[in-house]
C-alpha cells in the first residue's frame, strides 16, 4: 500500500519554530532565523510533503514562508481562529507551541486552506499599506487624547506629534502612488477601481495589495473573504438574526468608510441605500449592503475588464 505524503504543522514564535507530522509522531524544532529556515528546508524537501501550514503570527512568520516557497515547497495559509475550533472539535483542549503545530499539520491533512503564492510588488504595497493604517490609528488616538489635556506644554507636544504623522501620511501616499505606478498591472487595475465614483486612492490600494483575489472569484466567495455577506441562524421554527462574520477586517474597515462616501456621492449607491432605508431597513444593514453591492461591482469590473458604468451597475 502506499504511503500517504505527509502533512506538516510549523507553529511559529518569535525565536523558534515548532514542526510536526501528520501522520506520524515526529516532531522538532529549529531556530526562526536564516540557519534555522534553511536547516527545515533541508530536512522538508525530500520527503515529498502534501502541504505546509502556517498560521499568521504577528510577521514573525514572514522568513520562514519565504524560505520555504524559495525551497519549492508547498506552504499554506491557516486561519488561527479557525485552527483553534477545528483543535477543540478534535479534543485537543490544552494549548501549547508543540501541541499547536501537530493541530496545523492535522488541519491542513483534513481541510482545504489556501496557498501562499509569492509576489514581492504586492508584498511590499501591502507593507506600505499597512504602515499607514498603523499610523492613521496613532493619529487617531493622540487626537482623543488632546481632547483632554489641559497643559499647554503637553498639548503643543501633542499638536507636534499630530504635525509630524500627518507628514509622514502624506510621505506613505506619495509612496504608496510610486508603488502601484511602478508595475503596470496596479496601475491598470488602480485606474479602473478609482473609475467608480466612492473609491479614492486608499481604497484601491488596499484592494490591491490585501485583495488579491478580486476580479477572479464569485460575488458571493469575494463577499464572505471580506466579512460582508450575511449567515444565517436558523434552527426549526426559529428563525434568527442574520449577521456578517469574519473576514479581512482590514480590507472590511476601508471599505466602510468607501460605502460611506458612495452612499452620498454615487447615484447608483445613493439610490441602493434609499431603497433599502424605505423598504424598513436599519440604516447599520443598509451600508453593509451598499458594502456588498460596492465590492461585488467592483469585482465585476475588474473580472470583466470594464470601467465603472451606471447603467450596467
């Protein structure tokens, strides 16, 4: 009979890297760093395995990802909310970095998750995204806190540091704008996402750089990889409350705010919301279904390789 290929769970912490098999009860670990990632390539590579699994981990998993993809191997992502149900459906109620990675190889032997695919241009827009969502956050939290200060010598620091995030915004955009015009595929996609009235620059970067998948998926999978699509709650005779769940919190965030703005500026979402809003819609579901609308239209855009129309929207 012949033996099944496989699958291995890398649990990954600031310094070290946990391994496991599934099938099987190997397991060891190497350092996370250069000589570390190298030495698991090494002993990965002639095994033939089915599938690596990594869960995020706060971007100290980024080295050994790369390591790996440049050894050939095949790595893929894991939900770490998902990892924690799937363990605690199989028993595995204790918590630790051992136990962890034998729960990721277990997961990816039983479940699909998808593969990590390296692209160093989206990689480094996604980085410079993020590095300004970060600071729109500080800037938002130093100007609740200026709201309170009383000494002026506290406040005029405060007012510097507020000065100081706006430029460095302003220098991220600039960056950002560099970034998307230097590989004529963004600038392409950029250029028809901003078509639509309601998406401005940091929605279409954000699109690009955390949404890889929008123009080449379904409206419904592009819905729930962002969180917008409502599950249901029903059980026999009761029938509950529909809720969104899950998602890309991130790409989710910025594309509120885009909903925001088209709902009063784009007549075609402008007219969406109305509809919703005479029908007896709270007004929290209707902008999640201007959301949907948003980026399901946008998903058609680019999967069909037109710009923004009114009349087909």
């Amino acid at each position: 009979m012949a033996q099944m290929a496989p699958s291995v769970g890398v649990d990954v912490s600031k310094d070290r890297l946990d391994i496991a098999f599934y099938p099987g009860e190997e397991r060891f670990s190497v350092s996370n760093d250069a000589a570390g990632w190298r030495e698991l390539s090494r002993r990965l590579r002639p095994l033939g395995v089915r599938a690596i699994g990594i869960e995020a981990s706060g971007g100290y998993e980024h080295g050994v990802i790369g390591a790996l993809l440049d050894a050939g191997l095949p790595v893929r992502s894991v939900n770490p909310w998902n990892l924690r149900q799937f363990a605690k459906a199989a028993g595995m109620l204790a918590k630790n970095d051992r136990l962890d990675a034998r729960a990721i190889a277990l997961f990816v032997a039983t479940l699909p998750c998808r593969a990590i695919a390296r692209d160093p241009a989206r990689d480094h827009l996604a980085e410079l995204v993020n590095a300004r969502r970060q600071l729109v956050d500080v800037k938002q939290q130093c100007d609740h806190q200026l709201e309170h200060l009383r000494d002026a010598a506290l406040r005029r620091m405060q007012q510097r540091h507020i000065r100081q995030i706006d430029a460095d915004v302003v220098c991220l955009d600039r960056r950002i704008a560099a970034a998307i015009a230097a590989v004529p595929a963004f600038a392409s996609r950029d250029k028809r996402l901003r078509s639509m009235p309601g998406v401005g620059p940091v929605l279409a970067a954000t699109l690009l750089a955390l949404l890889p998948e929008l123009g080449s998926i379904g409206n419904r999978q592009i819905g729930a990889l962002v969180g917008v699509v409502p599950y249901d709650f029903d059980s026999g005779r009761m029938k509950g409350l529909r809720c969104i769940f899950g998602g890309r919190a991130r790409v989710r965030r910025v594309l509120y705010m885009a909903a925001q703005a088209a709902a009063l500026w784009n007549p075609v979402m402008k007219a969406f919301k109305q509809r919703l809003l005479a029908a007896g819609k709270k007004p929290k579901v209707a902008i999640v279904a201007v959301m949907r609308k948003l980026l399901t239209t946008l998903n058609a855009m680019l999967r069909d390789d037109h710009d923004w129309n009114p009349q087909t929207a």
